[in-house]
C-alpha cells in the first residue's frame, strides 16, 4: 500500500465509530474539483509506510473503535485485502471509501467479510461520467458496483459531492433511477478550497435551498438521504 497520510481522530467519516483516517494514493479518476489532488497520482512523495500506519493503529487501540480507508482510490491496491485483514485482526472495524471504478476488487472484499462499512462516490449521472472521470466506457463499470454494494449485507451508502456544473438537478432524477431502492444517500457540499484544476475555487457552491431541492429528488428513490457539510 502507498500510504499518504493519517488522521488521528474522526467523528464524522464512520457513521457510529469513533475512527482514524487512511489516506492511499493514487486514483485513475482525474475529477476537476477534487479536493485531494495530491492523491491522485504516485509523483508526490509521503514520508509513511505501512509498518507507520500499524504502529499508529496499535497505539490507538484504546481510543477508537474503527478504520477509514480513503484515498485517492484504495481498490487500484492489489495489498488492499491484506491490508485490511490485519487491520481487523487488530479489533477494528473497517469502511472503505470508493470511486467504485474497481468492482472486481470489491467483491472479493465482501466475499472475505472484510468490510463493515462502505461508501460508494457517484459523481454525476451516468452520461457524463466519462467528462468527468477521463475514464471511457465507465458507466457498465459504475453499474455493476451500484449492484454490488446494494446487493452486500453490509451497510453502504452512495454520496455525490454536489459540485455545480459536475451535478445538477436533472443528474440527481437520472442518478435516482439508477439507485432506486438504496438504503441511504449522502450529499456533500463542495469546498472549493483546494482543487485539482483551480479554476474550481473560483466556482460558488450551492447553497442550503438547492441541496434541499436536490434531496427531494433522491427522496423518490431512496430510503434515507442525507446533505452534510452545511
């Protein structure tokens, strides 16, 4: 595993657990308004390793209850499973964050119960994810993972960070159709504080009314829908 970074403490990140933060690197999305640029390819250096990161979570043992895989995209890892392992056998429980790109890699994480928790990214309805990806014929891949995490009987949830000109009101009625019976949905409000193409900073995010909107829409098709970040 690449390991970029660690964050001690999370309230937020495992829905009901205290948790810690892996950040992975490297992503095969190139998303404009991605706020974890550095992530995205493997030329930047991180001074961590992975005897770094077990050390951390041994030293956490008392304090939290689970781990936070992010990244960049964790599944392009082929250590991914191992990794994971050892982190459960440690005690903790485990929620990957995924852009979804790699559903292959997450059946056999679900096949070895190895995930307590997972969320799935949607950027955008499915006609313009390879826009927004750089990725072509992505959409039978996206599908497949939708699938999957509705099909697995572990908790999941989808979430769209709602970036204006990424996702707009009639993305959420085609994303809708396409989640239609999920358990829950999350939507993030856009921080164009750092982003991988700058010109997103300058971009004004949506305000309360406008997320609001776009949960009703979700709220047609899905159980639970929640806006965070606002």
């Amino acid at each position: 595993m690449i390991i970029a970074g660690l964050q001690n403490l999370s309230l937020v990140d495992f829905p009901g657990y205290l948790s810690s933060v892996v950040f992975v690197q490297g992503c095969n999305f190139y998303c404009e308004y991605c706020y974890n640029p550095d992530l995205i390819t493997t030329e930047k250096h991180f001074e961590f390793s992975e005897k770094d990161a077990f050390d951390f979570f041994s030293r956490r043992k008392n304090m939290i209850e689970g781990v936070v895989i992010s990244g960049g995209e964790p599944t392009l890892h082929k250590d991914l499973p191992g990794f994971i392992k050892r982190i459960k056998d440690m005690g903790f429980k485990i929620k990957l964050d995924t852009n979804g790109s790699n559903p292959g890699q997450l059946e056999e994480l679900f096949r070895m119960w190895l995930l307590d928790y997972t969320a799935v990214d949607i950027k955008t309805s499915l006609r313009k994810y390879s826009l927004v990806t750089n990725q072509e014929n992505i959409e039978k891949v996206m599908l497949r993972t939708i699938r999957l995490a509705m099909l697995s009987t572990r908790p999941y949830e989808f979430r769209t960070t709602c970036a204006p000109g990424i996702v707009e009101e009639e993305d959420f009625h085609m994303i809708g159709e396409v989640v239609k019976g999920a358990k829950k949905y999350c939507l993030q409000q856009f921080r164009p504080l750092i982003t991988y193409n700058k010109n997103f900073q300058d971009v004004k995010p949506y305000d309360k009314k406008e997320l609001e909107g776009f949960r009703s829409i979700l709220k047609d098709f899905v159980e639970e829908v929640e806006i965070r970040g606002i």
